[in-house]
C-alpha cells in the first residue's frame, strides 16, 4: 500500500513538472498608439502599451521620461506644439512650421526659423505619445519629443522643402556618403554649441551664407541634433550621432514602464526594414523586425534603471526565442559586423543604452528581459526545475523504501 500511494505521488510530481516546463506566458500587447507607417513601410512612431487592455499609462511616466531624458509625451493646440524636449509652431493651413526649437540644460533655444512644404495643406494632425504627426495626401512629418528633436519627413511625390535656420546656425559641412546609405546626402549644422545633422536622399542647395536649404525631396529627409540634456553620455551620443549618419544603426527606439504597462518611442532609418513594438513593461521589452535586411542591421535601444537594470548579469536577451551572445565592448557593434545576432550594453548612470546587431537576412523577434533570482525562480522553467527535483528526491525515497 506505501509503494503504490509513493508511485502516485511521483507520478503526480512528474506531470506537473511537465506540464510546467512546456508552459509559456502569453504577451499581454496591450493597446493604444499604434506603431505609425509614416508614408509607405517606414516604421515610425510612438505610444503606449498597457499592462491592461482598455486602460492608460499615467502621465507620470512621460514625466519620468523627461526627467530621465528620453522622451516626453507631445501637446499640441491651436497652431502650437510643445514637449519635454522640443516646440514648434503650425500653420494649419500650409503646414509651415516655424520657431521650431529644443528645449535643453541651459534652456529653450530656437533651432530652425521655418520648415516650408512647398504645396503641403494638412489634412490630419495627429498626436500619439511622443509624436505628432502632420499629414496631407502626399506627405507625412513626423516630430518626436525626444532628446535628438527628431523631425523627419516622408513622401510619395517629390516635393520642394526649403529649411531656414535660426540665430547663428550654418551649415558648416556637407558630405556626400555611400549611395547605398538612405542618407546620401547630408549637411553638418552647428552655431558653436548646438550641432545636428540634416540628411536626404537627394542633394542640397544651401544659400544664403548657409542659412537656407533647399531640398527636392523624393523619399525622405530627417533632422536630428545632438541631445542637450542630462543623462546622457555625450562620447557615446556623438559616437552614436556619426553611427546613423553612416548608415549603420537601422532603427531607434526608446521606452519606459512599470508594472502596468509602458510607453515608447521608435525612429526607422530604413525603409525596407519595419521594426514594431509588441510590449513594454517593468523587466521585459519585446519589438518585432520584419522586411529586408540585406546589410546587417544595429538597434539602438534607450531606457532607465528603473524600467530595466541592464548592469546586473541575468539580462537575457533573445532573438527569436534563442539567447543572442554578449559583446562587452559596443564598438565592436558599431565598428565591426559580427557574423551572429549579438548585443552589447552601454551603462551611464540612470540612462542605459544596449545596442542589437542582426547579421544580414537575419530578422525577428527580439526580446529584451531583465530576472532576477526569485522571478526566475517563479518562472516555468524555474517551477519545473524545483518540482523535478522533487521528483528526483521522491524517486530516491521509493529506491530506497523497495530496497529495504
């Protein structure tokens, strides 16, 4: 009678450890701002990803973005915009955006006198977390309130742009890069202490001793500086500045969260490669990649100790459900191409910065997940793990009981 209950217990403790060991936690994605197209397949946006379907994430989040300097939540009404990080004004009528500014340590400081899409009449103005987005029938502006003042714009037909800057901006460089890079052509804008990049497909004409540009755009044209705020390392940030004007980094992406959820931000520096948020909460970040990726592709990530503590050693990073292997020194990310889907962690104080290189034709689902002991312990496997060991332990005490 002992040997038989014993046999069922065991019994009993090894399916459960089974049963444990094939379960896996489903994704809660959440809804509420989508992950934005832009024109055509350009990933571009930003939003919120609740921990609860229906429910949304506290302003006091944007807050903490902004504290930590990565990304505030967008305000706009009646013609004027304003961020975390960057302000604007709008002519509703023909788009032309003027006194657009950033938003620094030393204050706010207008960067760019006007933005003119010539023929441009919006027919949508949207706002979603950290973006706005400004749309009429053949082009889309989208403005992200984050660190770099991100403008880009993209198209469906060509269309004329002319840039005046503001203050004592110039263009001081301009470069020509490597056809195959999205941003052929670039100029180099700097007053002494503010610098950023504007880059296109398509070439420039700079007048006015370089303080106006004219661009007949016929993909796309960005606009990003140098972030002017705390928290962020500004060796790597320049690093990282040169990193996309070469070509090399495909996307970025920014997010926060707490237990009920998150929000993000994402940029797409390549239109054939489509990088989707899928979930953000406390300890675990998941995005999808999707389309070509014929070169090899790096992901810039940002986020906070808060949200994700990437300095502690259980950071599991997976692509695709396989772990990806640790790089610890990031240039080797930047610099070099990897023959296998690696990654690297940049820590500077609060903000950190992890960099994600796909090898060519490698695409997916990346997943970003911080454990620690007890909530690994807690996990499936871990549960499996411990009811095998009972398992392991009964089966011995009935060897022993038949023995005697």
């Amino acid at each position: 009678m002992h040997k038989k209950a014993l046999s069922i217990i065991l019994g009993g403790l090894l399916l459960i450890s089974a049963l444990a060991f094939v379960a896996t936690p489903v994704l809660a994605d959440g809804n509420g701002g989508d992950n934005g197209n832009g024109n055509g397949p350009w990933s571009e946006g930003g939003g919120e990803k609740p921990g609860t379907p229906g429910e949304q994430v506290s302003d006091s989040m944007y807050q903490l973005g902004v504290n930590r300097s990565l990304m505030g939540k967008m305000s706009y009404s009646y013609g004027h915009g304003q961020g975390g990080f960057i302000f604007y004004d709008l002519n509703e009528e023909n788009g032309v955006i003027t006194d657009y500014g950033l938003i620094t340590s030393d204050g706010d400081k207008v960067i760019l006198s006007s933005i003119v899409l010539e023929g441009s009449t919006p027919d949508d103005i949207e706002t979603q977390g950290s973006i706005i987005k400004i749309i009429d029938d053949t082009t889309t502006v989208v403005l992200h309130d984050n660190p770099t003042g991100m403008y880009h714009l993209f198209v469906n037909e060509s269309t004329n742009v002319t840039i005046t800057l503001a203050g004592d901006m110039l263009v001081i460089e301009q470069n020509v890069m490597d056809e195959r890079c999205n941003l052929t052509y670039q100029l180099v804008i700097s007053d002494g202490e503010t610098k950023g990049v504007i880059a296109s497909d398509d070439p420039f004409e700079v007048t006015e001793n370089g303080t106006v540009i004219g661009c007949n755009v016929t993909e796309h044209l960005v606009i990003r500086f140098l972030p002017q705020v705390a928290h962020r390392h500004m060796v790597m940030e320049q690093i990282m500045m040169q990193a996309v004007q070469d070509g090399t980094v495909a996307a970025e992406i920014s997010f926060m969260a707490d237990e009920n959820g998150g929000i993000y931000d994402t940029v797409s520096y390549r239109k054939e490669l489509h990088v989707q948020v899928n979930q953000v909460v406390k300890n675990k970040f998941q995005l999808m990649t999707q389309g070509q990726n014929a070169q090899g592709a790096l992901l810039l990530i940002h986020t906070e100790t808060s949200t994700m503590d990437m300095t502690q050693d259980r950071l599991r990073v997976r692509l695709n459900d396989q772990d990806m292997k640790q790089v610890d020194d990031p240039m080797e990310l930047v610099y070099g191409q990897p023959d296998e889907a690696c990654y690297s962690v940049v820590d500077d104080g609060d903000v950190q910065q992890m960099l994600v290189y796909l090898p060519a034709n490698t695409l997916g689902s990346v997943t970003v997940e911080g454990v620690d002991a007890l909530s690994e312990l807690l996990s499936p496997m871990g549960l499996a793990i411990v009811i095998g060991a009972f398992g392991l332990v009964a089966l011995a005490g009935v060897v022993a009981f038949r023995k005697r």
